[in-house]
C-alpha cells in the first residue's frame, strides 16, 4: 500500500473518531483512558465470571482464591488498546501546544504547513486509514482461528470461553495498532518535509527550535510507554539475563526515536554554523594584513571577529535544551515500570487473592 502524496496546505481535514471522543468525554484525558480500560478489561472479567472457562476468580485445592494467568494476558493486551486509543485520541492536541512556536521556527512559505499540522488528518489518507484498520480487523480474527487450531476446540467452545473477548477485542485491538502505525507515519513525513523545506536557522533565536525537541521528546515518550506495556508479557524480575537487555534495546529504540526527529534539524544548524564560519573567516582574512600592519581599526574589527567566530562555534547544534535532555532521562526510566508492575501484582496476588505470604 502506497502512501498518498502530500497535497496542498488548503486541503480539507477530518478528525478521528478518538479525537472526537476525547474532546467530548467530561472526564478529562485521564479519566476517559481509565474509563475505557475498566471497560474493555471489566467485559474481559464479565465474561470470564459468566463463562468459567476459565474463571477469573476460584478456589484451588487448598481453598485459596487464584486468578488464571490469561487474565494477566487479558489486562495487558486492555492496557494496549487505552494506549492506543489514548495516543490517537491525544495526537492532534500534542500538536496543538506546539502550533504557536512551530510558525516562529519555520519560514513566511511554510506557515500553513506549520498551522495544518495541528488541524486534524488530510482527507485523502481517509481511505488508507479504513483500508489499514479493516486489515488489522481481518489480521485479528485470523489471530482467533489460529487460536483456535492451537487449542484444538471448535469455534462454539472457543466462544463459550473468555475467547470470547479475545474474539471482539483482538481485531479492534489489531485495527486500532494497524491504523496508528500509519498515523504515526504520515505525521512523521510531514513534519520531516516540514523541516526540509521551511526550518529557518537563526543562529540568535536557536530556542525557537527547541519545540522540534518537544516534539521528538513526545514520540519517544509514547514509544517508551508503549514499550513498557509490551515488556509486561515478557520481563521477569529473577530473569536478569533476558531483562536487563531487553530493557536497554528498548531504551535504545526511544533515543533512536528521538534523535531521528532531531537529526534533521541538527544537519540544518550544523550547516548554518559552517556557512556563517565561512563568511567570518572571509571577513578575518580580508582585515587580517592591515590588523597585523597595526592599523587600529582593523585590530578591532579582528577581535570582534575572533569573538564572534568563538560564539558562533559554541552555539548549541542539537534543538534540546537542558529540561528536555533531562525530561528524556527519565522516560528511559519508563521500561523499569513492568518489573516493578508484575512484582507487586504478584505480591499482591499473594497476599490479597490466593491468601499466601506477602
């Protein structure tokens, strides 16, 4: 499937259905995602309860309550759709608060681009965002029925289990990743195409670049928290060897995320400073014999050169300012969180549903 060309900074925008969402739940960002994950994981424990295939709450031999472990499985995979829900349903907003800073940091020619970013998603990807979701819809229930061949059962036992909601939730789950994944992409072309053809480098006004830094710091975040809710399936606590790399290559993957946002822009100033370098040094030789023959005018005009040729070469190359790197640092710390998640689940487990030790 081709990407659509990017059209003209009139066309038409569409916001999306958890764009819509979000905007009118009373409950805020926080409460709606909490809200939407009670939903989707509470039907998981409905069924589950309704069916007792298998239960989400029994008794085993000893008379201690237990929990299957697929409800693990379940509220991990309810965690991944609030996310992506949340994510798609808070994207055009996070572009939103850039909007103002974005128009200062590009030229007059790019302004629109720099205003559409903010206004939603292009009519002519809504064609490729239903293609994508109803893949992801087929690609789930194809999940289902390898589900089923694995299991050995027929589809009717499998519906009269909590495959019951793997059966709903796993194709719009899928739909839901298929068509963020494109999402992510076409905001990702358009700001790159954004900063190729329109960034303007002042070297005196390099913090007007720094909301290119917001904006990479924020997709490195989601890729963190989307990573570490992923890492739930897969961390041990008493499995060092397995988690200590994993948790590195995922950090890894948020400053590849990062600096490839960032990079382009970096290329830019880089190439500003070399130019603005060169036309000091042009300068400093054309005044340098006279300054040197003791001509006071041009031994002033030399020094102020030199001066200005050690600003220029100090100024930042990178548009991350000092809060930001030290924002990003933290989000490393973001794929720690499901150790310490699945460790006090179990504990709490332990101590609150099968009765044993804390």
């Amino acid at each position: 499937m081709t990407e659509p060309d990017l059209k003209p900074d009139d066309e038409a925008r569409f916001d999306t259905a958890e764009y819509v969402l979000y905007q009118r739940s009373p409950f805020g960002m926080i409460g709606t995602s909490a809200l939407i994950f009670v939903l989707v994981y509470g039907f998981y424990v409905l069924i589950a309860q309704l069916t007792q295939r298998p239960a989400f709450l029994a008794f085993d031999d000893a008379g201690n309550w237990i929990t299957h472990p697929v409800s693990w499985v379940a509220f991990v995979l309810s965690l991944i759709q609030t996310a992506a829900i949340a994510f798609a349903g808070s994207a055009k907003g996070r572009w939103e608060t850039e909007t103002d800073d974005l128009v200062l940091a590009v030229n007059p020619a790019g302004r629109q681009a720099a205003l559409n970013l903010s206004k939603g998603t292009p009519v002519s990807w809504r064609a490729g965002y239903h293609r994508l979701f109803w893949a992801g819809f087929v690609f789930g229930i194809i999940f289902n029925v390898v589900m089923i061949l694995i299991e050995g059962i027929s589809p009717l036992e499998y519906a009269n289990s909590v495959g019951l909601w793997f059966l709903i939730v796993s194709p719009i789950l899928f739909g839901t990743g298929f068509r963020a994944g494109m999402d992510v992409s076409r905001r990702s072309r358009e700001i790159k195409q954004l900063i190729a053809d329109h960034l303007l480098v002042d070297l005196f006004h390099l913090d007007r670049l720094n909301t290119i830094g917001k904006i990479g710091l924020r997709a490195a975040r989601s890729w963190m928290i989307m990573a570490a809710i992923l890492l739930l399936f897969m961390l041990n606590p008493e499995q060092l060897w397995i988690t200590v790399p994993t948790i590195v290559a995922t950090a890894a993957g948020g400053v590849f995320i990062l600096t490839s946002a960032l990079n382009p822009v970096h290329r830019k100033i880089v190439a500003a400073k070399q130019a603005e370098l060169a036309r000091i040094h042009d300068e400093m030789a054309q005044v340098r014999d006279r300054a040197l023959a003791g001509e006071d005018a041009a031994s002033s005009a030399l020094a102020g050169l030199t001066d200005y040729e050690i600003w220029v070469t100090n100024r930042p190359e990178w548009p991350l300012s000092t809060g930001l790197a030290t924002r990003f640092s933290l989000y490393i710390l973001l794929p720690i969180i499901p150790i310490v998640g699945s460790y006090l689940f179990e504990k709490l487990a332990d101590q609150l549903v099968t009765g044993g030790p804390a």
